[in-house]
C-alpha cells in the first residue's frame, strides 16, 4: 500500500470520485471534503501529503483556503495543487500566488492526472 496521502477538496461528488477512482489505481491514500472548511480541518488533522484544490468552493473558496493553510506552520510545506474548471486568462497565475505548486482544469484528462500530481508529491 502507497503510504502518500493525498486530500481532495472538491465539491462536485462526480469528480471526487473519479479522482478518487484515479489515485486508487496507483495505491494511494485518499481523504475527501466537499468544502474548504472541512478540507482545513482535515488537513490539519491528517497532514496529507498533497492537497488537490477546487478553486469554486462553496462557503470559502479554494484560493483563500490555500492561503489558509499556506499560513499555517504545520501545513505550508503540503503541497497544493488548484483543480478547476474556472480556466481564465491570468487564473494559474491567482493559484500560484495564493500558494499553489501546479493547476489542473476540469475536465480532468485521465491518462496524464496520475503523472501531473505525482510530480508535486515530495
């Protein structure tokens, strides 16, 4: 069993569990949240080794969450990596300035999404 830990903040259940599905096929451990919040709570009680953000969050969106756990001592040196499929012009660069190491969009190419994170897990 991989021992890598990798939290998925994402609201759509669909794409929870697909990438869900996704990292199960290479051994990895998963933790879900639906919202930024409980995402928070969760990081700070498992200490993941990577977080995929969804940036539309209910409640709390995906980039203040990231900033969140940026300033927290514990959590700053998690990896996170924004998911989403809010791809506008200038929108990597608001995820890479709120702390995030990589950008994904929606929808997710399954044959490439297992090479793209595990280049972020150190």
């Amino acid at each position: 069993m991989n021992e890598e830990k990798v939290l998925i903040i994402e609201d759509n259940e669909l794409n929870r569990k697909l990438i869900t599905s996704l990292l199960h096929l290479k051994n990895y451990q998963v933790l879900e949240a639906e919202d930024a919040e409980t995402g928070i709570e969760m990081a700070r009680k498992y200490v993941p080794d990577l977080i995929l953000m969804d940036i539309q969050l209910p409640g709390m969106d995906g980039l203040t969450a990231t900033r969140v756990l940026k300033n927290d001592i514990d959590l700053k040196n998690i990896p996170i990596v924004a998911v989403t499929s809010y791809a506008m012009s200038g929108d990597e660069d608001k995820a890479i300035a709120a702390g995030c190491v990589g950008y994904i969009t929606k929808p997710i190419e399954t044959r490439e999404f297992i090479k793209s994170i595990s280049e972020y897990i150190y």
